[in-house]
C-alpha cells in the first residue's frame, strides 16, 4: 500500500471536510424538499379531483334541471307538438352541452327528436328512462352507447304530466361525454397533468391525452371511451372503487403522483395526476445549483491547503533529516544545520526539544552499552535454570493429560448411559413430564415449571418442547380452574413428601380423559406419567349402555305380550260402553281412551328398542321418504305457528333403508325439536352426501340442552319433560345403530340443538 505524503492527506481532508457536509446537506435538504413537495402536490391534487367531483355534481344538477324545466312547459303538458318541436331545437341550439333533445309518447315510441341521424330503433319500452317515467320518476343513466347515435352519452329524463296528473311521455336529453371531458380538462392543473373517468368495471369514460399512443401499441381501439379496460396498475395501484391518494407509474411508463376519488352515487372514480418529473423539477435546478457552488468553493480552498501544508513540511523535512542521523548513530552531526526560519512558535521548541533529546540518546546509548555484557552473563545463569524448571513442567503435563484421558473415557460412558435413558424417556407411548415446584413468599406451591416433557406429552399438551419448558402449568393452560387446581397441589405435595399418587382426570378443555401417576425422584420435583383412557372409558360406557338396552329389550319382549293382550280386552269393553252410556261420560272415557293409548306407544318404543336389525330394508332415496311425511310435519308446525324448511340435495345415493323405522327416527326428532322451540321457531331438515356418506341433519332454533344432560339424553326413560317418557331418543339411538349409522348431537343453550346422524353409503 503506498504511504501518502503530508501534503497530499492535508489536500485530502480539506476535499472531504468542504465535500462532506455540503452534500450531506445538499441530500438532507433534497429528501426533505422531495418529500414536502410530494405532500404539498398530492393534497392539491386531492383538492383538484374533490373540486371536479363537485363541479361533476353541479354540472350534473344543471342538466337535470334543463330537462326538469322543459317538461315543466306549457306546450309540453298541452302535447303542441308544433310547439314542442321549436321549444326542443331552440333549447338545442342555446345550450350546447346537449348533443340532443327528444319527446317520446307514453306509448315508448320516439314523436320529435333533435338527433342529426335518423332514429334507428323507435321504441323504447324496455328502456330504463322510459320505465322511470311510467313510475313518475325522473332519470340519469351512466355513460352508455347510444342506440341510435352510436356514440358515448349520458341521457337525462324527466316525465311529462298535464293538469290532471295523465303521463303524457317523457323529454330525453343525451350529453355527448366529450363534454364533460372538455369540462374536466379545463379546470385541471399542470403541463402535465391528466384526469381519467373510470367506471366500476375498469372502462374508461373520457378518453385519455395520449389516446393515439395507446391505439398506435394496440390497447385500444378507434377511440378509448367505453372501449379501453384500464389494467390494476395502468392508472392507479388500488381498487377502482377506493379513494385516496398514491404514486406508481403510469402507462406512459412516467412516475406519476396522483389522487383517486369514488363517486358512488355514479358507480364512477375520478383520477388525477401529475408527472412527478414536473413536481421536482424546481427541486433538481436549486440542487444543480449547490453542487456549483460547493465545486467553485472547492477550487478556492485548494490554493489556501497547499500554501498552510508547506509552512508545516518544512520543519518536518528538517526534524525526518535529523532522525535519520539518530538512525546511523551520527550523534555528533545533529544540529549542524539551523531549522529553517519563519517557522511557527510551536515547531520550534519542537525542534529544539528534539535536538535535547537527541542527546540525551547519546548518553543512553553508551550506558546500554556497557550494561550489555553484564546482562547476557545473567541471562546465561537464567537459561540454565529455565531448562531444568522446563524438564520437572513436562513430567506433570504428562501426569494430567493421562488424567485428562481417564475423565473424558467416564464422561463418554456417562453420555451414552444418559442417551439410551433419554430416548428411553421421549418415546415411551405414555405422556411424560418432569416439572420443578414453584412456590410464593409464604412457601405456598402456585405452579409447576416445565423441566422437560416426551414426544407422546408433546401430543396430549398441543403443544411442542420448546414452547414448554421453562414456563408453568398455568401460563400454558390459563383455563384451569379451581378444581383442577387441586390436582396441581396434589402433584406438589408429591414432590415435598415424595409419596407417589395415581388418579384418573378428566380435562374439560380437550374432553379427554387422562389416568395421571406422580412420583418424586428429587426434593421440590415431580414427574408425571399420563395415558389417554377417553377410548377405555368412552367404551365402558358404551357397553353399560348396551346392558341397559339389552335388560330393557328382554323386558319388553316378556311384559309386551301379557300387557298388550289385558289391554286389547278393556280397550274393547271401553269403546262398546262408550256407546252405551250416556254423553256426558264420554269426556272421561276419552281421556282413559288416549291413556291408554299412550301405554301402547310406550309398548311400541320398548320392542324397537329391544330389536337388534331392522326388518323389511331395501334399497331406497331418504328424500322420498322424508317427502312422504312432510305434510305431516307441515301440518304440525303450522298449527304450532312455526316455520318447517327442507334442504334436500338432489344428489345423494339410495340407501339400504327400513321405511317405516326411517320415518319414525324423523318423527321423534321433529317432534322434539318442535316441542323445544317457541312460536316463530324454525325447524330445519337437510340431506347431503358427503365423505362417501349421506347426512340427515336435523336442526332447531329452540332453548338447547345443557353439557352436562348431553351424555344422557340417549339413555332409556331419561327426560327432561313432565309428559315424557324417556324412550325417543333411545329409539331413535337403537335405529340408527341397526342401520350402521351414527347419531351426534350439537346443542347450546339459548342457541338451539342439531340432530347429525351418518349412514354409510353401500359399495357395489
């Protein structure tokens, strides 16, 4: 690397110390200047585009007035046509924002027309402004391609009433949109400013000012308006339908500042801008300006630099000369030649001072030299000495790095000891996790610090290792609550008195059942072994469930027989001594009619619980069976003053089914959905194929059944009705096990309950 002189780092420096800080400044003001004048630029352009979606709005008013007014005439209401005819062309020929004025009858037909072509298609009946009129309404459409001018307009139309209030036609007047172009770019700001109208479909409306550029590359067509779909960034970076203001690059590919404003009453979005070359251009001259100034500066300090650097090389070159001879030990030449004169104050003593020095060298020299001998003889001395303190070093070095050896052959036997019980540790097929105790001021346990948990508690927790460890029970699940709680002392007082404890928890959050052992291996620890039983558990209940079926089916099948027939008998003699006995008891013998009637029911429900397969099954479409007692279900539900929807796809398979059980699961559900729900209720019926399966699911908007019931409600003679039996829900149970299928209940109290039930499609 080459050393640079004095004269070229003082040169240097100046350079840098007049550079710097005028382009640090030239940028801080640049930025600052650049990003004032975009905020000043885009709230005036923001300003603009509000100004022209007022003078949009006024322009607007204007028009429907003039069409208001000319409907409002005398000859218009008394129908002289003659009239009518002079009042449109000189209304045309005094205001020129319309391109035409026209009378259409009542009858939708085209009568007198302004329009320079001949009317195309005289009818308007199924136009929009014809349909307002017929409601007395007035009219504006959006810019639409005129039918019989084929040009891009606006038309405005008002109804014609006479004195008596009779729709006499309407007056249509049609603005070319070049007019409200030429409006807008009047009163637009800049060189190079444009202003775009653009409706909610991306079509522009006005036609841009590079519109032959655009058609040269093949954008758009003869002529932009109605034809040309702006792209998502062509004009603005955001939806056609926002407002606001924003910068990107236009399809001039020139960086643009520009505001975007929605006019929803219109379905339209005004946008404007500006090259953002015209906005900074003011900014880059001034910046010109200043790099000028800092390059002249730069020239006059250049002059000054050099003549200060050599009033100081001068005594350097002198003192560099002196040192050399200091170097070459030619003490007795120093100083023979004088330091140069006109000096500064400071570089003199500076030479005088090493001139001192230099002898002060001298002297030390000759001293260093005589000491020399006397030192290497004691150096000898301590080599001699150093060799044999070398020699006893090596000996113990070796003494410890076989000690050395000895440790690291334990630490390996350790680490691999530590592995095997680790791995051992994270996958056991049972959750474990060992957790330190933490307690509060009085010494009370609050908490359990994860100290490191398996791959099977990874699982069961929801949650990783590494999201684990270090943080507590509590700030992992914040939904435990007091009861479960207690489990946490008790994992505590494991840990204080080592005693080991097992117990079976149920954790409401996850809805799983866990069988929970705890042991201590060391003070203030605890570690936790954990299995998922909620399959163990969900089973035995199952199978109790199955015995209580299977205990009620062979009652049913023994008391059926000796209850049915005592009854057939005292039914008979009831319904014969109704016909004898006078009418005032038959009210009574109603009521022991309908009872007993209920016995049968009760009977009925006990044998199809009792049965284990469904009889007469075949191939059938659930839809058409639920269709075969809708006017049932209907009937019920008007009565009730409720309201019964059907929501069946067309496209399930048939199923495998037992029609008269099918009809008695819907029944049973329907009925206690209706009975659930208030006045005004809905009960919902739906059918859909999904996941290989088909879904009947029944819904209602009634009162919904608690957690803690749902479990139960399957259960034979569990009710929650005064007049119930018990037995409809565990009917429905039995019918839906015997067709294969599966019954869910989702119910929340306040927000109604939905029936799920899932029969598995047959393969062929």
């Amino acid at each position: 690397m080459k050393v640079q002189t004095l004269r070229q780092q003082f040169r240097l420096w100046t350079i840098l110390l007049v550079l710097i800080p005028s382009l640090l400044v030239m940028v801080i003001y640049t930025v600052g200047q650049i990003k004032l004048a975009k905020e000043e630029n885009l709230k005036l352009i923001s300003q603009r585009v509000y100004s022209q979606k007022r003078l949009i709005d006024y322009w607007m008013a204007e028009r429907v007035y003039d069409v208001h007014n000319l409907s409002e005439s005398e000859d218009f209401r008394i129908l002289d046509e003659q009239q009518m005819q002079k009042s449109l062309s000189l209304t045309q020929r005094n205001n020129q924002n319309f391109d035409s004025f026209s009378y259409i009858d009542k009858d939708g037909f085209f009568r007198i027309s302004t329009l320079n072509s001949a009317i195309k298609y005289p009818s308007t009946r199924n136009q929009p402004y014809f349909e307002a009129a017929l409601a007395g309404k007035e009219y504006i459409s959006n810019v639409v391609i005129g039918r019989n001018s084929g040009l891009p307009i606006i038309n405005f139309s008002s109804p014609i009433f006479d004195y008596a209030g009779n729709l006499q036609g309407l007056i249509l007047g049609s603005v070319r949109t070049t007019t409200l172009e030429t409006l807008l770019r009047d009163n637009w700001i800049g060189q190079t400013g444009e202003i775009f109208l653009v409706n909610q479909e991306g079509t522009m409306l006005t036609e841009p000012r590079h519109a032959s550029l655009l058609m040269d590359k093949g954008l758009i067509g003869d002529t932009a308006r109605m034809k040309f779909k702006i792209a998502t960034d062509a004009f603005h970076p955001s939806q056609i339908t926002d407002s606001g203001t924003a910068e990107w690059t236009d399809y001039l590919g020139n960086k643009v500042l520009g505001s975007y404003l929605h006019v929803p009453e219109r379905g339209w979005t005004i946008i404007g801008k500006i090259n953002e070359e015209e906005v900074l251009g003011p900014i880059y001259k001034q910046l010109a300006l200043m790099a000028s100034g800092t390059i002249a500066l730069l020239f006059l300090i250049i002059p000054l630099a050099t003549l200060i650097t050599n009033r100081i090389k001068r005594p350097l070159d002198w003192l560099i000369k002196q040192s050399g001879l200091i170097t070459l030990e030619h003490y007795e030449m120093v100083a023979r030649d004088r330091p140069p004169e006109s000096i500064s104050h400071e570089l003199d003593i500076l030479c005088t001072i090493f001139v001192r020095m230099s002898q002060k060298i001298a002297d030390t020299v000759s001293l260093l030299k005589k000491n020399e001998t006397k030192l290497e003889h004691k150096v000898h001395e301590r080599t001699i000495e150093l060799s044999d303190m070398n020699i006893a070093l090596e000996e113990e070095i070796a003494q410890h790095q076989a000690a050395n050896r000895a440790l690291k052959d334990s630490r390996d036997a350790l680490a691999i000891s530590e592995s095997r019980y680790k791995d051992l540790f994270d996958y056991m097929h049972n959750g474990c996790s060992y957790h330190k105790v933490r307690f509060d001021e009085e010494n009370n346990p609050i908490d359990l610090e994860y100290i490191h948990v398996n791959h099977a508690y990874e699982k069961y927790a929801g949650y990783l290792a590494s999201e684990l460890i270090g943080k507590g029970l509590t700030d992992i699940f914040p939904h435990i609550n007091n009861e479960s709680f207690n489990w946490i002392k008790a994992y505590a007082t494991v840990a204080i008195s080592g005693e080991p404890i097992s117990f079976t928890q149920y954790f409401e959050h996850q809805q799983r059942w866990y069988s929970i052992s705890a042991y201590s291996p060391t003070k203030d620890h605890v570690a936790v072994i954990s299995e998922d039983v909620t399959k163990f558990i969900t089973l035995q209940k199952e199978i109790t469930r199955m015995d209580r079926l299977n205990l009620i089916g062979n009652m049913a099948a023994g008391l059926a027989h000796e209850i049915r027939n005592p009854m057939t008998v005292v039914k008979g003699y009831l319904q014969h001594f109704k016909r004898k006995i006078p009418n005032i008891l038959h009210d009574q013998l109603d009521l022991v009619l309908s009872e007993l009637a209920r016995i049968e029911t009760i009977i009925t429900d006990f044998l199809a619980i009792s049965k284990t397969k469904s009889t007469e099954q075949e191939k059938q479409d659930l839809n058409e069976i639920i269709n075969k007692i809708a006017p049932l279900l209907l009937t019920d539900a008007l009565k009730r003053g409720m309201n019964l929807e059907f929501k069946l796809s067309r496209d399930i398979p048939q199923l495998i089914l037992a029609e008269k059980e099918i009809k008695q699961l819907l029944l049973n559900l329907a009925m206690n959905g209706l009975n659930a729900m208030k006045q005004h209720g809905t009960l919902t019926i739906e059918t859909k194929y999904q996941d290989g399966s088909v879904i009947l699911c029944i819904e209602d908007s009634g009162c919904g059944i608690p957690k803690d019931l749902q479990e139960k409600i399957f259960d034979p003679f569990f009710t929650t009705r005064d007049d119930g039996t018990g037995l409809g829900l565990s009917v429905c149970a039995s019918i839906v096990e015997r067709h294969s299928g599966i019954i869910k209940v989702d119910s929340e109290e306040g927000k109604g309950t939905r029936f799920v039930i899932t029969f598995p499609v047959e393969k062929n």
